[in-house]
C-alpha cells in the first residue's frame, strides 16, 4: 500500500491507544519497509512473492521482539518491531488475492458493505487458491516510476505485483476500500493477539500512557 494508506490505517485503527510519541515511533517503522532498500529482497516485508511461510515467521520473529524487548524495559524497540510485522499485516489486503477471493462469494448477489470484510476467514487465509502478486525484474521497477509504468503494464503477466495489487484506489477499484477496512480490521487484532497476557508494566510502557 502506498504510504498515506499505512499511516490511515494505523491511526484509524489505533490512533486513540497510545501515546503520540509512540505511534510516531510506531508508524514510521511501518512505512520506513517501503524505503528502497526494502523493497528488494525482502518479500517477508510485504506478502509479496507467494512468501506466505517466510512472512508468518518474519511477523511472529517481531512480536516475539516486541515483548523481549518490553520485558527488558526498552518500549522504543518494541514500537519499532510492532510497526514492522504491522505493515506486513496490512500489505496482505493488497498484495494477495485475499480480498479477490472473498468478493467473489458474492458472485451475483449484493456485495456487503467494506467494513463487513472479514479480514481473518480461515478458509480463505489457507485456501490452496490464495496467491500474492509475483515480483519479475526487471520490469517491475520500471512500475515504480509512474512516467514507465503503462509500459511495464505491457510486458507484465497478470500474476505479478503490478497487475494484482490494490495499493491505491487507482490501482485497485473498488476492491481497494476493502483493502483498507480489512487492514484495520487485522491491525486491531494483532494489537489484541501482541498484547495479550501484558503484565500492567508491560502495557503502561507499550502504550505510553
Ligand atoms: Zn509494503
């Protein structure tokens, strides 16, 4: 997702928990995956490539930091490993067909409204048809760039980055609302799963409150 989507998200869906000097540390952490250096070679960071196993370790390594990391006292790097395995979280609604799979249930019928996705359907999350958006160099730098992105487009196959993802409203349609509502849907509930069984210390230097 496009970074003004990762800060929606995250203020959206826990903007009113923690302090702000936490969910600046927080949030910055989250978008600074996208820096240059993150977006090669580091698929675990964004659901990219079909790395569904890599990321699932990459997230829980993260949380398992978070409480280390809180257990010793030390909130800033905590803060930061949440924000980190968050942005994952949050680019599975737009680098996989997660979303794509759930509409279609509602072939033919009246699709519900975006924020009764379900950000977390069991069957879908381990359907053998779930699929995230390959990643082909050297074409696919060139979609970074908008002025070379339509050419990109062109020598692109539809299972790539490029044609599947749903980062921005104009790349993803109306599925793109989905996205959203299912990353802050999925940003709460790794908040619950990360904070649960926090000693009273452990949530007061977490939350910075
Ligand atoms: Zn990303």
């Amino acid at each position: 997702m496009l970074t003004q989507y990762h800060i929606e998200i995250m203020l959206t869906s826990l903007g009113e928990r923690f302090s702000a000097r936490a969910m600046s540390a927080i949030t910055y952490a989250n978008v600074n995956q996208d820096r240059m250096s993150g977006q090669f070679g580091h698929d675990e960071f964004h659901f990219d490539n079909n790395a569904f196993e890599k990321t699932y370790v990459y997230i829980e390594d993260q949380r398992a930091l978070v409480i280390s990391s809180l257990t010793a006292g030390d909130a800033i790097t905590a803060w930061q490993a949440f924000g980190r395995f968050l942005h994952s979280t949050q680019d599975f609604y737009a680098h996989s067909n997660y979303i794509t799979l759930w509409t279609n249930r509602f072939d033919g019928q009246t699709l519900p409204p975006p924020p009764e996705v379900d950000p977390m359907d069991p069957s879908l999350i381990n359907s053998p048809d779930l699929r995230s958006g390959k990643v082909y160099y050297p074409f696919e730098f060139l979609y970074f760039f908008r002025k070379t992105r339509a050419f990109s487009l062109r020598y692109l196959p539809k299972d790539s980055h490029a044609w599947m993802n749903l980062d921005s409203p104009e790349q993803g349609g109306f599925k793109f609302d989905y996205a959203m509502q299912a990353a802050i849907k999925r940003t709460v509930i790794e908040f619950d799963k990360t904070t649960k069984g926090f000693s009273e210390e452990m949530c007061r230097l977490f939350l910075d409150k």
